[in-house]
C-alpha cells in the first residue's frame, strides 16, 4: 500500500506540474496574440515570432502516427503566406493533401524531423485545435515540448473559439461558423487540418482586431488586410491537386511537392466550384 500511496503521490505531482508548465506556455502565446491583435488594430510592429499549427493522425486503434501536419507562419514574413506541410509515414498515401510540401518518410524518423520542424532562431508558438492532443504526442515520440527550446508557448484554437464563438466545436463547425471556405472530405488528413487550424487562428485573431478597430475608430492597415485574407483564403480543389500530380507524373504513394516549408506557400486557387462549403 505504501509504495502505491507514494506512485500515486508522485502521479499527482507530476500533474500538477504539467499544469503549471502548461498554463506558462499559454500566457506567454497569450501576450505575443495580444501583440499581433494590436498590431492589426492600430497598424504597430510585429513580434519576431513563428506561429505553427500542428496536428498529428493516428491509425484506427490511435497506437501509431499516420500522418504529421504542420503549417508555418512568420509573422515578419507575411508575404511569405501560411507553408503547409503533410509528413507522412511509410505506407500512408498522399490521399487528399492540398497545400504545398509533402513528405514520406519512416516513422522512426519521425521524432527528427519534428525537431528539425520546431527549432530555430526564432521563438515559436505551437497552435492546434485540442492541442493537448498533439503535446501528448510529442511526448509519446520522445520529443517533449520543455526540450524544444525554440517553442515558448501554446495555443488552442478550441479555447478561442469557445471564447469568440460562445462555444467548442469541431475544426469543420468552426469553420462554417466563421465562413473559411473548405472542401468536403478534406479533413482528417495531418497537413489539411494544421492548414485549417491556422486559418481559424487568424480569424480569431482577426475578430479581435475589429473588436478593437470599432471601439478606437481605426482603419484598416495593410498588416489587417494580408492577415485577414490569409484566414479566409480558399484551399485549392482536391481535382486541382490531382491534376497537377498527374501532370508532374507524381506517384500517389511518394508525393512530391518539395521539401519542408518550400518558397511557394500558401497559393490557394478560387472555390467556386465542386463541395466547397463558403
């Protein structure tokens, strides 16, 4: 009973500190979208921060990773639009990836490449939408966040939604509530939902910046303009997607579109036809 009363004990401590750990992570995300809201609303400087969505899919019995999605965002490069990318292990076909770079690699690799992702000279913020999830990951890969010392906070977008909408929905109800077009049957796939969670981010972002605008009287800056066309930006066709690799004679199994975070990004084509959801 005593070395089960002190297992317990030690259970307890270990999550109390987690919590602690978790909550310093989301005041200093906190502070830095704080920055960016007010930057929007009254035209300042933006912080040298990296935002990245990230979302991990696992297999059916959610023992595995399938696919690792990720979607970058610096905020001193907004030209530079949102770089997705879809990292996906060995057997896992591109199936309906629509944004730039896709790779292939065996999960062993897996916790290297996450690394390589989420280090750098630039402070980034972690965003996923029920990003205990992906944190939980991390660590299950060996990759706990207090290791990657360039990630300095955390964001939920379910929060935020919860907070800007009144209530905590699915990726897809999010975004037919605040009208970010996307395409049926593009979900549950790791790069497409990192993709869509930072355009929910942005939007949020965006909601705020009004907020502020109406109650200062501001107008809107070019900083507002380039975030908030970024949020509402409509993914490419999954048709156009397919056309493109079988014209570039790419495989269905390897993919191709360049390595991590290429140069073209974020290059989404209009959603006026097929399933698209507006």
């Amino acid at each position: 009973m005593f070395y089960l009363g002190v297992a317990a004990f030690i259970r307890f401590e270990t999550q109390i500190f987690n919590r602690l750990q978790s909550r310093e992570y989301e005041q200093r995300a906190l502070l830095t979208c704080t920055d960016v809201v007010q930057c929007m609303a009254q035209e300042g400087l933006l912080p040298e921060v990296v935002f990245m969505a990230i979302d991990f899919e696992q297999d059916v019995h959610g023992r595995e990773v399938t696919e690792l999605g990720l979607a970058r965002l610096d905020m001193q490069h907004l030209e530079q639009g949102i770089q997705g990318s879809n990292i996906a292990t060995a057997g896992r076909k591109r199936r309906n990836y629509l944004f730039d770079n896709y790779m292939r690699i065996d999960i062993a690799q897996l916790p290297k490449v996450i690394v390589n992702s989420l280090t750098g000279d630039k402070q980034i913020i972690l965003v996923g939408h029920g990003i205990a999830v992906e944190v939980g990951w991390l660590k299950k890969l060996g990759v706990p966040i207090e290791d990657l010392k360039s990630v300095v906070g955390i964001v939920d977008t379910t929060r935020l939604a919860r907070e800007v909408l009144g209530c905590s929905r699915s990726l897809e109800s999010v975004m037919s509530a605040i009208g970010i077009p996307y395409e049926d049957n593009t979900f549950h796939c790791g790069g497409n939902d990192a993709f869509y969670t930072m355009q929910v981010f942005l939007a949020m972002l965006v909601r705020r910046a009004e907020e502020e605008m109406a109650d200062l009287g501001g107008m809107e800056g070019s900083v507002y303009t380039k975030v908030r066309e970024m949020a509402w930006r409509a993914a490419p066709l999954k048709r156009d997607v397919r056309r493109m690799m079988d014209e570039s004679r790419e495989e269905e199994e390897f993919g191709g579109f360049g390595g991590l975070f290429g140069e073209e990004s974020g290059q989404g084509v209009g959603a006026d036809q097929g399933d698209v959801h507006r």
